[in-house]
C-alpha cells in the first residue's frame, strides 16, 4: 500500500505520541499551544474517524496540560472510589448476565469509568461537582450475533435490562437504525441500578464494537497507537483549511473536493493549494491533505470535467450544470431567432423551423438554437436556408401524394366566391383531394392550404386568425 494511505493515521500517532512525551518539558506555552491544538483539530478528526481510543486519550491528555488543577481532582476522585466502583459494577452486572445466559446468549460485558474530560464537561454543562454526576461509569455488553440478526438481538437485549432495572427514556440513543456518519452503531440507555444510581448501557455487536473501536471502516485494521492504522476502504480523508474533514473515493481530485463543500464552489473551481503549492483542477488528492479552493465567476462545468472526477457527487452536480447551461442556452437562441424573423418580417413557425434544423444536420431543433447561442452556427447563414428552402413545396411537388389525373380537373376554392388563385400545398400536412382545408395567408409564399387537422392548425389559429381564409375543394371550371 502507498505511504499515502497512511499519512493521515500517522498524523494522529505521531501527536498522540507527541502528547505522551510533553510531560518531560514541564509547563510551558508550547505545551499548552500543542493541547489547544490537538483539543481543536486532532481529537475532532479521530472523532470523525470514530477512533475513539485516541480520541479520548487526546482528550484527557489535553486537559492535563491546560488545566492541571482540574483533570488532578477529578482522576483523585475516580481513584479513590475505585474499588467501590468496581464493586457496584459487579452487582449490577450480576442480574443482566444471569438473564443473558438464560436466553441462550453469547456474550462479553464490561464495564468501565467515563473519561477524564467526559466527566470534567459534564462537569461544566451541569454545573455540579463530581460526586453529582450520576453516570460516572458505562456497561458494555458486546454480542456474539450474526449480521443478520444484531438489531433484533440489541433490542431484545435492551428488552431483558429494562425488565430489571428501569430505564431512563431521554437517555436513549438509537444508532442501530440510523448510525453516525462514521459508520458508528450501538444502543445506549441510561437505566435506574442499585442504590438508585444511574447507569448507562452500550449494546452492540461484536462487529459494531470493531467499528466502533477501529474508526470508519470496519476492514481498517488496527495495530495499536503506537504502530500504525492501514486503511482498506478505498476512501481518502482530506482537510478544508478550517480544519474539517472531507472524505472521498480513492483517485478524488481538486474538483471533486470543491464539489464537497458545495455546488456553486465546485462549478467555479479554476483550481486549488496543496502543501503551500498551486494544482489545477485535476490534481489528484492523497490522505491528509489540506486543500484550499480557488474560484473564478468566469469558470462553468465543460463536460471535460466528468473524465477526472471520481465523486458521484461531483458527476451528478456537473451534469446538472450542463444541462442548466444547454436549456439557457437554447432559450437564448430560440429567442435570438424569433427576435430576427420579427425584423426580418418573416413568420415564425417552429414546425418550419424544426424542419429547416433537420435538414442542416441537427438531431433536434434545441442543437440548432445552442449553436446558434454559442456562436457555433450563424444566424444568416439560418435566414438564407429558410429563405431558399421551399418549406410548402406546389402542387407539382406533391405528386407523389396526389393523381395527376385528379390535381388536372381539381382548384381550390378560397372565400366561396374567388377560384384559380395562386396557392401551394403546406408539406407539414399534404392535404389531398376532398380533405377538409383551410387557406393560410403567408407574408412570404403566398396561400399556403392546411387541413383541418393539420398539426399546426391550433397554432395557427392562437396567432394569426386574421390570416386565415375558409377554402375547400371545387372543380375548374
């Protein structure tokens, strides 16, 4: 595995390790500048990696060295009372297992006192002393259950315990159902033990507690603080400049790490700062990097861009914006058009129009208008095309539709009274002898005859009612 894999676990070693060998220098602003740090940065990032091992010990160091006072009397106070402790836990153990192995359960149970710096904070927000916080110490009973049946064995558990000791219903917290975003899963009640003492219980599985001690990935395997944590997942782990922590897939790239913080930074990324130095956007990211953004108004999604990103995130958020930019766009183009043919005095019809954009190579009538938008395709080259392209083509053109014989002895009738008046058949609906028809006075070619039903009839009708004329068929005379 490359080094790279690593230098975010390293990072976390190296200053658990920094934080064990402070006490050598004695009280000093380094010392106290390193605890801030780490209570700021690394502790939250193991946090987030669910590495709650050297999170807490993070923590509790930190505090040593900031407030000596407080972590001396609070780790006093939790010595002193120890085997009292480990006395009141046994007892309360006791029931819970006899209860377990009754049912047929697999199991280990622990118990263990909170943290140093969980008890001083709880100290903080109750605004108590030590000897008033009512759950000092956790129970943890891990499950030897298979995947499938771990939800249904931690609820039938929390079942069994709240049948002997009563439970406290603001203090559960349910991460069977939605875990955390670091993978981590676990039941955690708070219920009533002997002596009316409060007491929290954690359940879980066997699986869930190598999640929960391991970090995010339940494959990560995990050696000890003082040898190193391999990741297997596939994910990298990399930092905004704040501080907080982004993941994201193996081979992610500046863009797609814009595209994390959000969408409009993602769409404007020309590209980013890595280890004091400027990378484009498609510079590759390794664990632990620390990426700063640089954004341009200027800079829009290219489709370019899905070749480098690995994100799904990133993919969907640029095809998005592509689309966003094809519809406004083609807007803009339809709206160039119709604007010119109204200078031009030539009628606007969009079937005319789709046909016209078919017959220069265009798939759909939307490319022609995004070409034209975008300078690709000139719009006097559009007026020339649909000025010489005969879209109602006569009557002669139409003898593939219509009998010679017939069209020699047939005209149309326009208004009942005037007849052999000069006309053409409109292509977009060939009308043939005896359908139903309409005459449409055209600015530039003359009548134009529809049928009835012609697919174009509706908006004809909406635009130009004063242009059309009742006409049907008659013979000549």
């Amino acid at each position: 595995m490359e080094d790279s894999n690593k230098v975010l676990f390293s990072i976390l070693n190296e200053r658990l390790e920094l934080l064990r060998q402070l006490d050598k220098e004695g009280d000093s602003e380094r010392r106290r500048h390193i605890a801030r740090e780490t209570q700021n940065l690394h502790a939250p990032m193991a946090h987030r990696l669910g590495l709650y091992q050297i999170k807490t010990e993070m923590e509790d160091l930190a505090l040593k060295f900031l407030d000596y006072g407080t972590y001396k009397y609070i780790a006093h106070a939790l010595n002193a009372k120890k085997a009292e402790r480990e006395a009141y836990i046994a007892s309360f153990i006791a029931p819970i297992e006899a209860k377990l192995k009754a049912e047929g359960f697999s199991f280990t149970i622990k118990g263990r006192p909170k943290s140093i710096h969980s008890i001083y904070h709880k100290m903080q927000v109750q605004h108590c002393d030590v000897d008033k916080i009512y759950d000092l110490f956790a129970i943890r009973i891990i499950l030897d259950s298979p995947v499938e049946k771990e939800k249904s064995d931690c609820w039938q558990v929390y079942s069994l315990i709240t049948d002997v000791f009563q439970p406290n219903p603001k203090r559960l917290r349910d991460w069977l159902s939605v875990p955390k975003e670091n993978g981590y899963e676990s039941l955690h009640t708070t219920v009533l033990g002997p002596e009316n003492r409060w007491v929290e219980v954690q359940i879980r599985s066997r699986r869930m507690d190598e999640v929960a001690e391991q970090g995010v990935a339940a494959h990560w395997s995990y050696k000890g603080v003082k040898g190193s944590i391999v990741q297997k997942s596939g994910d990298i782990y990399v930092f905004t400049p704040t501080g907080d922590l982004r993941r994201l897939p193996e081979g992610a790239t500046v863009l797609d790490f814009a595209y994390s913080i959000h969408s409009e930074v993602g769409s404007h990324c020309v590209g980013g700062t890595i280890r004091n130095q400027n990378v484009s956007i498609r510079q590759k990211l390794e664990n632990g990097d620390q990426v700063s953004v640089m954004t341009a108004p200027n800079q829009h999604p290219n489709p370019d861009w899905l070749n480098f990103v690995a994100s799904s995130k990133a993919k969907n958020k640029i095809r998005q914006a592509l689309k966003e930019i094809e519809y406004k766009s083609a807007a803009e183009g339809k709206e160039m058009i119709e604007r010119r043919f109204k200078n031009w005095k030539l009628e606007y019809n969009e079937a005319d129009i789709t046909r016209m954009a078919l017959k220069l190579g265009y798939k759909e009538v939307s490319d022609m208008y995004q070409s034209l938008a975008t300078g690709k395709e000139d719009i006097q080259r559009l007026r020339e095309v649909f000025l010489t392209h005969d879209e109602t083509p006569s009557i002669r053109e139409h003898t593939e539709y219509v009998d010679k014989s017939e069209l020699k002895g047939l005209a149309i009738e326009v208004d009942m009274n005037v007849k052999n008046v000069d006309y053409n058949l409109s292509k977009c609906c060939n009308p043939q002898p005896g359908d139903p028809i309409f005459a449409f006075v055209s600015v530039t070619k003359g009548i134009r005859i529809h049928r009835i039903d012609c697919p174009n009839a509706d908006n004809i009708r909406e635009r130009y009612p004063y242009r059309m004329i009742p006409a049907r068929w008659a013979k000549k005379s």
